[in-house]
C-alpha cells in the first residue's frame, strides 16, 4: 500500500471565491501524475490536494462594509475603493494580538478544520506541503510558528479542530511554497524580525526516515507585496532553502505590480511544486524497490 501526499493551499488577499485554487490543483495534478505514470497506474490517486478558504471569515463584513459606505456617499473610484476594502481589509482584521484577536482565531479555526480534512484523506502521517500566496504565507507561518514555539498558547477554540495526528500537530511539515510573500513586512512588527519557522519539521525524520525537505519562497521582481526572505536575518537565511526569483503572469502583466495576481497560473510554479511532489512521493514508496 503506498503513502499519498498531502497538499494544502492558500489563497491571497482580496475578493477570493471558495473555488480559488480549482485550476492551480489540476494543473499541479497533471504536472505530478506525468512524474510518476512509469512507476504507478493511477498517480493522480496519489496526491489529495486540500484548498483553505480563510476569506470566508472576511468577505461577509467586508462586502456589508462596502454597502454601507457606498450607499449613500459619492466617492470617486468607486471599484479601486471597492478592491481595497477587500485587499488591505483581509490584512488589517487578520493582525494578531497579545489579546488573542477573534478574527486571528477564526482563521486557525479554518485552517486546524483544513489540516483535519486532508489528515483523514490522505493519511494521518502523510508528508504534509503547503502552497500559499500572499497574505496566506503569513497565515501558514504564524499557524505554524504556534505549533512549532508556542503551542501551549493555541486557543482551546482551535485544538478543538485538531486530532492528535502527526500531520495535524505540524509534525509531517515537509515543504513550504511561498509565492508573493508579504512575510518581509510583517517581520517588522518583531526587534529582530523573529524567528521563521522549520522546514521541514524537525520531527520529520522521526515518522519518515531519511526523508527532506524545504521552504521555497517565489516572488516576482515587479510585484510590490512579494518580497525574498532570506536577507532578513541568519535564522530566516538558514530557514529558506531558496527565495527564487520567477516571472508571474502573461507578457501583459509580467512587468507590473499587477503580478502579485497571477503565481497561481505561473507554469514555473506549477512545475517545481509539481515536479518535487512526485519525488518526495517516489522516496518514501520506492525506496526499497
């Protein structure tokens, strides 16, 4: 019986709908099924994709928002005004306190509900990756920084959505895909700029021996919200295997701030993820034939 591998993805900031990630999904699917069909008849089988939609905690209120300032206001730029609520509104609610924030909560809720879905998918001890954008890298890292420094600090309200399984506690953590990562910017907050998270896990190699892994942070020189990690400190050079410079987008949007929209759809990205999916996959199945 073979072990799967466990995707889960995060979208950005801004107006995202619940099927953010259908297209991306699809296209990692193929690009790791095409690795692997020498080695096994059905490979798409093996990957269980888990998409978590954090913006269902936003969107609500930010729309009732919009509604109630428009409503009887003449302002001008009304759809720019509109796309900003949305795109600062996701950031601005999310900002953890030292009072545990209820929307910071909410959206580890949504993300402890993620991780339980896709445990029992694709396997309690499954090597767990995650793919995120934008203000999703920010999110997986402070889910992650919890489980990894901090755990008895997790609200009870979150444990209640985790089992007490390797990939749930953040133990499987075998890679990191930070695409358009604002995580530059929110290291501000710290004297040092903090410490990153580990990838991998460092109890990896207890469940999945001789088994590695890495973070890999893409951004686009021209997108303005993404940003290399690895000049921020020694422990953030030492944390990132790669920030791995990448053209986002078509040749009309490439070169423009506009980029930060478009990681998902970047074939780059769909093939390095895809591509080292399939050989973490081919380790721990094959490693005895």
């Amino acid at each position: 019986m073979t072990k799967k591998i466990a995707v889960a993805i995060l979208h950005g900031i801004g107006d995202q709908k619940e099927d953010f990630s259908d297209v991306f999904s699809e296209e990692i699917t193929k690009r790791f099924s095409q690795n692997l069909k020498p080695y096994f008849p059905s490979p798409e089988s093996e990957l269980v994709i888990q998409p978590i939609y954090w913006g269902i905690v936003f969107n609500e209120r930010e729309n009732e928002m919009w509604r109630k300032l428009s409503a009887d206001s003449r302002l001008d730029f009304a759809k720019l005004r509109k796309f900003v609520i949305h795109f600062f509104g996701d950031a601005i609610a999310y900002q953890p306190s030292a009072n545990h924030n209820p929307n910071y909560i909410k959206v580890h809720e949504t993300y402890a509900r993620g991780l339980q879905e896709l445990s029992e998918a694709a396997g309690s001890d499954a090597p767990l990756f995650v793919v995120a954008h934008s203000l999703g890298t920010v999110i997986t890292s402070n889910y992650f920084y919890d489980l990894q420094y901090i755990p008895y600090r997790i609200p009870d309200s979150i444990k209640q959505n985790m089992r007490d399984t390797p990939l749930e506690k953040g133990d499987t953590l075998t890679g990191f895909y930070s695409a358009g990562s604002p995580l530059a910017l929110w290291s501000l907050r710290f004297a040092d700029f903090d410490l990153p998270i580990q990838v991998p896990s460092p109890q990896l190699g207890k469940i999945h021996t001789g088994l590695s892994g890495k973070w890999l942070n893409m951004y686009d020189k021209d997108d303005v919200f993404g940003y290399p990690l690895k000049p921020l400190n020694d422990a953030y050079d030492k944390a990132v295997h790669q920030d791995m410079e990448i053209n986002s987008g078509n040749w009309i949007n490439s070169w423009t701030p506009l980029s930060h929209m478009y990681y998902f759809t970047t074939n780059e990205i769909i093939n390095t993820i895809g591509d080292d999916l399939a050989e973490t996959w081919k380790k721990i199945n094959l490693k005895n034939k």
